[in-house]
C-alpha cells in the first residue's frame, strides 16, 4: 500500500524518480516493504540495476533532488552502494546498487558534492 508523506507517495514516487535516470536499467522495491514484514517504523529499500554505476553515482544528488530530502549521502559503511535519503515524514530511504564501494568512489562522490554546493 502507498504511503502518502507531505510530498512524496512511497514507492511511487521514488520509482518514477529514480527510473528517470540515465543509466538506471530496472528500480525494485526491496527489503521489508517488499517481503510484507515492513512494521511502521521501517525504512524504503530500492535496488537499482545499471551498467554505468559511475554515471548513476555522480547524477544521484541531483537525481533525487525532486523527492527533496531533508538529508541524503552514500553510506560509507555499506559493502554495497547505498545512496540514503531521509524525506519530510520522516521517512528513511535506501537506494541500493549492487556495485561494491570503494573509498576512491567515495571520495570522488564527495569532491561533486562538495563543489556543487
């Protein structure tokens, strides 16, 4: 069942969102929500699938920029990918790739954050 926040209809919206982006080949929801096991207090888990991961990586802040999260940066204790959202509701919002991190992607990520602001 959809989950209206102020905004922002979970998962609509950020399937639409994400599903948008170049290099972004298929979006699933993921995770508790998925399985039906989601309590109240659950995040949104999305998977992406991409063969650009690196394209997707660096358009990701202003990819989501439509949801306007209150707060979004990649986990950097994740062994996986994972951009993490947190949107008006509160609602807390995984975007998973299956791309396994490394510090220079990381800190790369953080140079273009850091530059376009």
């Amino acid at each position: 069942m959809p989950a209206r926040l102020n905004h922002v209809i979970l998962p609509d919206d950020v399937i639409r969102v994400l599903s948008a982006g170049a290099g972004i080949e298929q979006v699933t929801l993921a995770g508790s929500r998925a399985s039906g096991l989601a309590g109240p207090q659950s995040d949104w888990d999305f998977t992406i699938a991409t063969t650009a991961f690196a394209d997707v990586r660096d358009a990701m802040p202003h990819l989501v920029a439509p949801l306007r999260p209150i707060v979004a940066q990649w986990d950097r204790l994740s062994r996986t990918c994972c951009y993490m959202l947190i949107l008006d509701g509160p609602a807390k919002v995984d975007v998973i790739s299956a791309a396994a991190h490394t510090v220079a992607a990381l800190a790369s990520q953080c140079r273009h954050a850091a530059r376009d602001r």
